[in-house]
C-alpha cells in the first residue's frame, strides 16, 4: 500500500481500537472456546503467521519475495481458516501484549532490520491487506456473528454512543 493509506489507516485507528465487527469477531472466538476448551487463538494465529511467513517457503526466503507476497499467503490461509480465520487475526491484532518478536527482517538495500512481532503482522494485515467489505463478507461466515453483532450494535445504541471506535476491547489471554 502506499504511504498515504498507511498514514490515513494509523491516524484514523492508531489505538488499534476495534470497530464494532471487530468486537463481534472477537466475542464470537471467545464463545467458541468457552465449548471447545482445547480451542487457543494464541497458537491458532501463530501457527498461521509462522506458516505465511516461513523463511523455508517454497516460494523463496522473506528476504527474496519480501513482505507483501507473505501478506497476501496470510490471507490465503485465513479464507481457508473456515469460518474462525479472521477472527482469529483479529483477535491477535487486539492482544494487549504485543511484544513478541516473529523474526527480524532485512529488507533490500536496507542497514536496519524491521522488526515482526505476530501482533504487528495481524495489524498489518487487518488495516492494508483486507478491505473493509472483505472483513465483514469473512465475519458473516462466523457462527452467531450475525446476532452477536446486533447485540452489540443495540448495546452501544441504548448508551448513547455515536462511533463504534470509543471503547477498546483488549484480549487477554
């Protein structure tokens, strides 16, 4: 993406403030592992970070097709991560500790290395990779989403708030 999206993408959400979907996204993972209690969203998004991301990918080493091409695979596991994929993202990208270092990456002609931590990549990814429809065309795939989402939405309405970006919504695990 260009540096004007990425600009206008962190002053509109640089608290990485979930929107109200976000939330329902998020809810409806956490009921999920309520009654699946072997269910961790933790491993499940590091398993597919590490897998789109892999220094050993077919495709060539992070250094050889860089960031963008890694972006994209994560994507692609996360449609066939039915129908919790991008809850799963979601909820990684809201985590209060983000500290977690991936791996260090050092791009072409550069002297510093960038620095990927799984929370940073799922950021990443939910603010330039996925377009706003194409978040909500994945969530509606989510069991109970639909209704968790209107509860939400009557919620916030009956307290009287106007945007959906007030709160935040912080997962801990």
């Amino acid at each position: 993406m260009d540096r004007v999206k990425e600009y206008a993408s962190y002053i509109h959400n640089h608290w990485m403030i979930p929107r109200t979907e976000h939330k329902a996204a998020i809810v409806s993972l956490e009921r999920r592992g309520i009654f699946f209690e072997e269910t961790d969203y933790i491993i499940e998004a590091k398993r597919m970070i590490s897998t789109a991301f892999s220094r050993n990918s077919p495709s060539g080493t992070l250094e050889e097709t860089g960031l963008r091409l890694r972006y994209y695979q994560l994507l692609d596991i996360i449609k066939l991560e039915k129908p919790y994929g991008i809850a799963i993202i979601i909820a990684m990208a809201n985590r209060e500790d983000c500290d977690e270092l991936f791996c260090s990456y050092l791009p072409n002609f550069s002297v510093n290395p960038i620095n990927l931590t799984y929370c940073g990549i799922a950021r990443k990814l939910i603010d330039e990779y996925v377009s706003k429809d194409e978040v909500e065309k994945l969530c509606n795939k989510i069991p109970n989403y639909e209704g968790i989402l209107r509860n939400l939405r009557t919620s916030k309405e009956r307290q009287g708030k106007r945007t959906p970006r007030e709160t935040p919504l912080h997962c801990s695990h």
